[in-house]
C-alpha cells in the first residue's frame, strides 16, 4: 500500500515538471527510465493522466463550473442543516437562499438581510458589511463569501471574492460587491490592481469597475455605490428596474419591475434604516404604480392601466 | 470481518437514523443497503479498515452517502440553471450533461479537499488552461509553489476518482 502510494505520488511530480515547462533531455531520459522500471509507474502514470485529462472536457469557464458549485454548495449546506425540509427540493433551497441566510452562519461574519454591520474590532481591517454579506477571515486573508462589503486594510490583505481576488495593501480603503450576476470594485482612496473573472484590471481612485457576466466597465464611482455606507440610498436619474433591483437587496423576497414600468426613473436619497418605507414612499410619489404579489416573498411593480 | 452480523445488528438502528436525516422511508432503506453495499466493496477491494466502534463507522459512512446525493442533485440542480441562463442552441445533449455534472460534482469534491490557494491554482491551470508561469505571476507566488499546489491538487483529483 505504502509503496503504490509512494509510487503515485512520483507520477504525480513526473506530470506536474511535465506542465510547468518541457523537458529537457537529460529530464526526458530520467522519465522514460522511471516510467519503464516497473508496470506499476505505468500504471500510476496511465491513473495520474487520466485523473487531469478528464477536466479538459469540461465545457465550462471557470467562472460558470465555480457559481455552479458554489451555489450548489450552498444550497446543500442549508439542506444539510434543516433537516425538517428535507423533502423541498433543492432547487427551492437555491432559489430562496436569500430567504434563509443559507451559509451565513458557515462565515465568521455575516449580515443579515436589511442589516448594516460595523466589524471594528478586527485586528487585520475595519470592516462594513451591507445587508445579506458575509465574511471569512483569518491573519493574511479576507474572503467575501458574498454580498458587499467595506474595507479598510490595517494589514496587507489577500483579498477574494467567488469571481475577484487582489492584493491590498495596510491602507487601502475599497468597496467590493461579488454576486452571482456582478462584480463591483470601487477603489476609495488609492489605485488597485485586481483580477476579476480572471482578467486584470487596474481601477484608479474614485472609480468603480463593474463586471458581470457579459460586458466589463471601469466608471467614476456612482454615488448609490458608496452611499450605503453612510446608511443611504442615494441615487439620480436611476431607471426604477435598477433602483428597485438595489433595493430588493436590502429587503426579502423577490420584486420585479414589469416593463411598461421599468423606464421610470428615480432620484433621491433614503434612509435604509427602514427599507420597506422607501418602497411605500415609491409608491406614494408615483400614484401611477402599483404594488401586486405576496409581501416577503415575491412581488411586482405595475403601471396602472 | 463478519459484515453478516453487522449487517443484522446495526441495520434496523441504522434505517432509523437515517430516516431522522432524510424523513423518507423509501430513501432511509435505500441508503442503508447502500451503506452496507459500500463496506461489501470495502472488502472486495481489501481497503476495509479495521471498525472498532461499528455505529460511528456506519454513521459516517451513512451521512457521507447522503452528502454525496445532496451535493449530486444540488449540483445538478444549479447547473440546468447555468444553463438556461446560455442560448438555448448552445445546450448539450442530455448526456453530455450527464458528464458535465459528473466533472462538476467530482470538481467540488476536489477543491473540499484543498486549502484555497491550492484550488485557485489548480482552477486556474485545469479549468482556465492557464501556464504554471502566468499563474504564479497572477498570484504573486513562486513556479515552485504552483508545482507544490499542483502536486496536492493531482493527488486530491486521484483520491476522488478513486474513492
């Protein structure tokens, strides 16, 4: 058993030299050598081969087999703990994780839904955390597992997020915001260099890189992206399927904008302390919409006919 | 060992426990026989450790099934919603769907098996396609250290594959 193992894990070394740069021939005459002393190297060599070459098949970005992962990951760690609900399908559980703060008490810190978090006691950086995020940390790393948070290093962080990582530096001051159809990036009082969807990317002070899955754009920093941190909403000229798309985050359940609605636009600043006003406020300075659907669960936003 | 004995001492207590976990009859039997179907592999292929305290073992292993179906069918689940957020022309067939959450499913237990940097480089190389050279200077580690990451990655594809 000991030597198969032992024999594995030469197989192993032999493939990965083989990746990092061709062999030279002193190299190539070792390998064969290796390779030809005995069936089991054959054998380990076929199973270590086998073992990478099957990945190569997956017709996946690294992004998609990951959020793939991840949400599935997520949707089982919550069945995994309420074990009453076993019988909903999974596929509910992914759907309304939002709902239940799946994972959230998998991370060392987490916000719940409407709930803004000031983590000050934090050796390594003061932290923000808005509504439905979560952290993990430890001494040289800081891992947004979702939803969004503000930053200021007191170290220099490794930070990552599912679709972003970068180094900070003991300083930097930064607002990341990682779900699974975005990724934002706003670089507060310095220049950084980040990877997102594994390319790279500089964002200068005051600017915002916005990355989804379909296009990348580096912006001056909106002022609805930092305003949270101050407890607001602040938005101008915002078409109401985007405001209310920011919206819905710091509220449960799902609300949809139904397209002869969407074009509205909207301006202003609100409170966050009570979400659920700003969305009867909404309501009350255009009397031409209407609120249907199940409150906390899903709802739409009409225009009266 | 006599998996007979085990089988008739611990497999009521077990289907029970398994229903606490699963709330269906059907499914709590069905995992039992295949806990039980596991540990008959075990010995077939002589890699059955020695079970000194038998609840704890069949407990692990039973819950480990269960895991593994929960990860197959959330797997599953999360990738026909990737993929009906692609262009309908661009869907598989079905079995090569099949494969792909295969792949996906073996994926996830590779990288539950590493500490983040190794998966990140093992990503990067065998999902992105990427050089051992790019990937250290993305990462800002050392050649060496990508072939360390590397190097556990391969063993953890193995023990997955194999398990």
């Amino acid at each position: 058993m000991q030597q198969t193992h032992d024999v594995l894990e030469q197989a192993i070394e032999w493939y990965v030299k083989h990746e990092t740069a061709p062999l030279s021939l002193a190299q190539k005459q070792d390998f064969e050598q290796w390779l030809n002393e005995h069936d089991c190297h054959q054998q380990a060599w076929q199973q270590v081969t086998h073992s990478q070459q099957i990945f190569t098949n997956l017709p996946l970005s690294s992004a998609q087999s990951l959020s793939t992962i991840t949400k599935a990951n997520q949707s089982r760690r919550h069945v995994l703990k309420s074990i009453a609900a076993l019988s909903i399908s999974s596929w509910l559980t992914w759907r309304y994780q939002k709902e239940l703060g799946i994972s959230a008490h998998l991370a060392d810190h987490h916000a719940q839904i409407g709930e803004q978090l000031q983590l000050t006691h934090l050796a390594q950086a003061k932290v923000a955390l808005n509504t439905h995020s979560a952290i993990n940390l430890d001494a040289k790393t800081l891992w947004l597992k979702y939803g969004e948070a503000h930053i200021v290093c007191q170290v220099p962080l490794a930070i990552s997020s599912p679709h972003c990582h970068f180094n900070a530096e003991s300083g930097g001051e930064f607002i990341l915001f990682d779900d699974n159809k975005q990724v934002r990036f706003s670089a507060l009082n310095q220049r950084f260099d980040i990877v997102a969807h594994g390319q790279n990317y500089t964002v200068d002070k005051d600017h915002t890189l916005i990355a989804d899955r379909n296009s990348t754009r580096i912006v001056e920093t909106p002022r609805h992206m930092t305003s949270w941190t101050k407890g607001m909403l602040s938005v101008s000229q915002m078409p109401l399927k985007q405001f209310i798309a920011e919206l819905s985050r710091y509220l449960h359940g799902s609300i949809r904008v139904a397209p002869a609605a969407a074009q509205l636009h909207i301006s202003g600043t609100f409170s966050l302390t009570d979400p659920k006003q700003i969305l009867s406020q909404i309501l009350h300075t255009f009397p031409e919409l209407t609120l249907n659907g199940v409150p906390n669960a899903w709802q739409v936003i009409n225009k009266k006919t | 060992m006599q998996i007979a004995s085990l089988y008739q001492e611990h497999h009521l207590w077990l289907k029970q426990f398994l229903y606490s976990k699963l709330n269906c009859q059907a499914q709590a039997a069905d995992f039992a026989q295949d806990t039980f179907l596991r540990i008959l592999n075990k010995q077939k292929r002589n890699t059955l450790e020695q079970i000194h305290t038998p609840k704890a073992y069949l407990t692990t292993l039973a819950t480990g099934l269960v895991n593994n179906h929960w990860r197959r069918l959330s797997i599953e689940q999360a990738y026909l919603e990737t993929l009906a957020a692609q262009p309908q022309c661009l869907a598989p067939s079905p079995e090569t769907q099949q494969q792909i959450v295969d792949l996906l499913e073996q994926l996830a237990q590779v990288l539950e098996k590493l500490p983040q940097r190794e998966q990140q480089v093992f990503i990067m190389a065998r999902i992105d396609g990427m050089a051992y050279k790019d990937i250290a200077e993305q990462l800002h580690i050392t050649v060496n250290m990508v072939q360390k990451a590397m190097c556990k990655a391969v063993l953890a594809c193995i023990e997955v594959q194999t398990q």
